[in-house]
C-alpha cells in the first residue's frame, strides 16, 4: 500500500470539514498522521518512496524533524486559511440571507400596497361612473329644458315679430288714409 496516497486523501478529506469547524484538532490528525508515516518509514517499517534518486534524507532525524515542523505551519496554515474564508462566506451568506429576507418583506409590502390600490381603484372608477351618469342626466335634463325655452322664445318671436309687421302695416294704412283724407 502506497501511504503517501492515503495521507494526502486524509488531509483532503479533513480538510472539508475544517471549513465546517474551526478548531485545531483537523490539522492536528493531518500531522499526527503525517509524522506516524515518517516515523514508519525513518524505522523502515514501511518502505520509503524516494522522489529524487540517490538521496536518503529520510534516515535523518533532523531531516523528520524540520518536515514534521514545516507541516505542522503549513497543515496550520490551511486550516486556519480555509477557517477564515470559510467564516467570511458564513458571514456573507448571513448578510444576504438578511438582504433576502428584507428583499422578500417588501415585495409583501408593495403586493399589499397594490391589493389596496387596486381596491381603491375599483372604488374610484366606480364613483366616477357614478358622477358621469348623475352628470350625462344633469346635462340631458338641462338641454331638454333649454330646448323648450328656445320654443318659447321663437313662438314669441314670432308673435312678437308679427304683432310689429301688423303695427308697420296699420301705421301705413293709417297714413294712406291720412293721405286720402
């Protein structure tokens, strides 16, 4: 069995829960497995994968010591990295959950808004027919009234008018017979 691929699987797979909990144990297991290997492999309990040829760094204690040290700040590093981006997406899905919240009050509040207006529209057409009709009658009632008054005044226009042509024509008739006379 190849540790190496077993040790960076278990630092991914830990990795995904520290973005969950910030705490130190995740990257605490990553080291503790990653100094068990070297340790296994500085006793040769497991056999040692050597990347570059001809170099047995991994027999020196000092060399297990410094990669253990730099481990633990670099496996520190990650988590504490993936820790606080992790805490700045909660905070802003936070911020935009309340955004949301805020977003979906007033989409109620102008669905309300429109309910009432609607209603009040309604009403305001409504009483507005109502005026329209009381007016178009107030306007026929009107116009049949002035339409008789200007029956009344041409029938007296017309007497009027004839009873001045009879007075023209009584006043030359009395003239004639003036003149005949």
């Amino acid at each position: 069995m190849d540790w190496s691929y077993f040790l960076s699987d278990y630092i991914g797979f830990i990795s995904a829960f520290i973005a969950k909990k910030k705490d130190n144990s995740s990257w605490c297991n990553c080291l503790f497995f990653y100094a068990c290997l070297l340790t296994l492999e500085f006793f040769e309990i497991i056999p040692h994968r050597a990347f570059f040829s001809g170099v047995n760094l991994y027999r020196s204690p000092g060399f297990v010591i410094t990669q253990i040290v730099i481990c633990a700040a670099v496996f520190y590093f990650i988590a504490d990295s993936i820790g606080f981006f992790s805490e700045m997406l909660r905070q802003r899905q936070r911020q935009l959950l309340k955004e949301k919240q805020k977003v979906i009050e007033a989409y109620e509040k102008i669905e309300d808004s429109k309910k009432v207006l609607e209603v009040k529209v309604k009403a305001r057409t409504k009483e507005l027919e109502e005026l329209t009709e009381k007016q178009e009658s107030l306007i026929n009632s009107r116009t049949e009234e002035l339409t008789e008054k200007v029956e009344e005044l041409e029938k007296f226009q017309k007497i009027a008018v004839g009873r001045e042509l009879k007075m023209i024509e009584l006043k030359e008739e009395i003239k004639r017979l003036e003149e005949q006379g």
